[in-house]
C-alpha cells in the first residue's frame, strides 16, 4: 500500500491490540477490551466487507440445543460438561440482550420445536421418554420445565404428529444484531479495516508483526476471533463448517412462528416476518462442507427446497428470493477455545454454530485473558 505519513501515524502505530475478526466474538472481545483499558488503540480486521464467517449469514436462532442435541452430547461428553455448555450458551444469549436490547436485535421469544420424520419414530420415542430426565437435569438452570409435547398444528407432513417444544427459545435479527454491534464499537474510538486478509504473523519478543494481504504492521498483542477460519492461522483444533441457508419470498397469510429443528438439528428452519429460512443439510456431504469457500451446492440446496415441498410448505406455493452460506468454526468438542497462544497471542474460536448464543460471553472471556 501506498501510505501517508498521516494514515501510518492514526491507523497503523503504536496499537495496543489488533483483533481479527469482526464478528459477534471480535466485536465483544474489542468493546470489552476498550472498557477495560480505556486509553488503548484497538484495530480490528475483517477479511470482508461485512463480518464474512457466519455472524451476520447464520438464522438468527436465539437457542442452546434440541432434545436429541443434547441427547447426542451426553454421549460424548459428562453430564456437567452438558451443563456447562448450556449455562454458558444462556448467559451468552442474557449478555448479548443486556448489551443491545431487545429492539435492537429483533428478539422475539416464540419458542422452539424439534420435528422428527416418519422413519425417526425411534429417535422420537428415545427423546420423548427422556424429557423428565432433561427437565429435571436442566431446572436448576432455567426454574422451570424446558422441554414438552405439542401436536402439530403448522400442517407440516411425512413427520410425527407430536413436536417436542421448547418455551425457552427465540430468534432475532442478525443484521440489526451486527448494525447495533458495530454501532457501538465505531462510537468507541474502535478502528476497523475491512477487506483485509491476515496471511501470516510473527511474534517478536514484545509484540506481534501482522502480515496481510495489503500491509504489514505491528501490535502488542493479537487476539484471533475468526472462528471458521481459525485453521488458516494455526489453530488445529478447529474445523470450518460450511452451513447453506435459503429464504423464500414473502408467503401470504403464514402461520408458521418459532424456531424449528429437524433431522437432530441438521436442518432448521424459521419465520422472518412473512418468509421462511431454511438452511442446512452439511450431513449429506460433510467432507465437501469442511471448506472455507463462500458457496452453494447442487446437491444440499435441492435437499432444502425438497424438504420446503414435502415437509415444511407442503400446500403453500413458494419461490426462492436468496442462498447463501457461511463458515462455522466446529471441532471434536463442543466447548469453545478460550486461551493464550504465545506471549503475545490469543484466541476465542470454535463456537460450534452456535455463535448467536455464545460469541457475546466467549469475545468477553478472550479480554479477559489479558491482565
């Protein structure tokens, strides 16, 4: 880059902390940072012109986890380890309200279901007769039952006739969520570069040299919230994820409201006013879906429109207004990484798709990493 002794001197000298990333995780990790060390200079670095993982291309599904989720980490992880999970995706979601109110977000509370299709009648009856269990697990945390059984009354079809539903649940906006984030972030004195790839970074002895595509420079300390594209920058314990989503133009008279999960959660779908999203389907190709490409595929894209035909808008002409995708950051755990590199080096990644309910408290704990 051709750069002024002006723009040397106010964007690129004596940074405190360079960010990159600037989505849920990166924005809270740089206004937390800002509250705490009120005289440092924060720069953050977005590789797109918009945060381009998944905080602003996930479906705005303000939840912690279906029956047959949590069912499934049981399996792999212990009891409290679930807990801790939970606790941590609530208090995530709490923080992320408390920070921008619930105007500012879109917040609405509808609830959520878990359908289950015709030939899942085993899973059903596996998650239906664990509800008291979870209920009780999960009561000292939310004071009251979480999960029970509604009969269908959307008119979907080729599923049970009984959803298992979750009072708990809400969506929200994630484009007015990022509007209100970088809001305040801008209003705090907080630079941030857009466009702008990190290819490499090399710790000196008090600092850290950042090489991207267009400049190097040097900061104190680094902070890593890139999630999907953690790998890129040495973090072996995160895989990308790439999630496909698409969203129907407005439908007359929609009766469909909540957040809704099938298929132990590898499709889900909601209502944006008017509009259902539908997204989902990495299951069918998981090893293509482990990429970092912004893309859509042939194959998962004609599952989605399927399972809207067949399943979701059964009687209710439809078309297509938009696709779109975005990388997840996911790995073997389900626990988020929060920790120091180097001396100098930091991350918050592997939010494991669900960055709407934890990137507010993960991007907080990151901060908290530097004393």
């Amino acid at each position: 880059m051709n750069l002024s002794y002006w723009e040397t001197k106010t964007w690129f000298s004596n940074i405190d902390f360079c960010i990159i990333g600037s989505g849920i995780t990166g924005l809270n990790c740089a206004l937390n940072l800002k509250e705490r060390f009120p005289k440092s200079k924060i720069l953050i670095l977005e590789r797109g012109i918009l945060p381009n993982g998944a905080s602003t291309k996930n479906a705005g599904f303000a939840c912690f986890g279906s029956v047959s989720e949590i069912l499934d980490d049981l399996n792999s992880h212990s009891e409290e380890e679930v807990m801790q999970l939970i606790q941590k995706r609530l208090k995530g979601l709490k923080l992320l309200r408390k920070n921008l109110g619930d105007q500012n977000i879109g917040y609405k509370e509808y609830g959520g279901y878990e359908l289950f299709t015709n030939a899942d009648s085993a899973l059903f009856e596996e998650c239906k007769s664990a509800i008291p269990n979870l209920n009780n697990m999960l009561k000292p945390i939310f004071r009251d039952a979480v999960f029970g059984i509604q009969k269908d009354s959307f008119g979907f079809l080729n599923i049970q006739k009984k959803l298992i539903f979750n009072q708990f649940e809400g969506q929200l906006n994630t484009g007015k969520m990022m509007e209100a984030l970088l809001h305040k972030v801008q209003k705090a004195g907080i630079k941030i570069l857009n466009n702008t790839t990190v290819e490499e970074f090399v710790e000196t002895e008090d600092s850290v040299k950042i090489k991207t595509d267009k400049l190097e420079f040097s900061a104190n300390k680094l902070l890593i919230a890139t999630n999907g594209f953690a790998s890129q920058l040495g973090i072996p314990e995160v895989k990308p994820a790439r999630a496909q989503v698409l969203i129907t133009k407005p439908i007359k008279n929609l009766k469909i409201k909540g957040t809704f999960h099938l298929d132990k959660g590898y499709y889900y779908f909601r209502n944006i006013n008017d509009r259902i999203l539908f997204g989902g389907g990495r299951n069918l190709d998981l090893e293509t879906e482990e990429t970092t490409e912004i893309a859509q595929t042939e194959l998962i894209q004609q599952k989605l429109e399927e399972l809207l035909k067949t399943t979701v808008l059964p009687e209710t002409f439809f078309t297509i207004d938009q696709r779109w995708s975005g990388i997840m950051g996911v790995g073997k755990q389900k626990n988020p990484v929060v920790k120091q590199i180097s001396e100098n080096v930091y991350c918050g990644v592997r939010l494991g798709g669900m960055g709407v309910a934890i990137g507010s408290l993960v991007g907080k704990e990151l901060s908290e990493l530097i004393k």
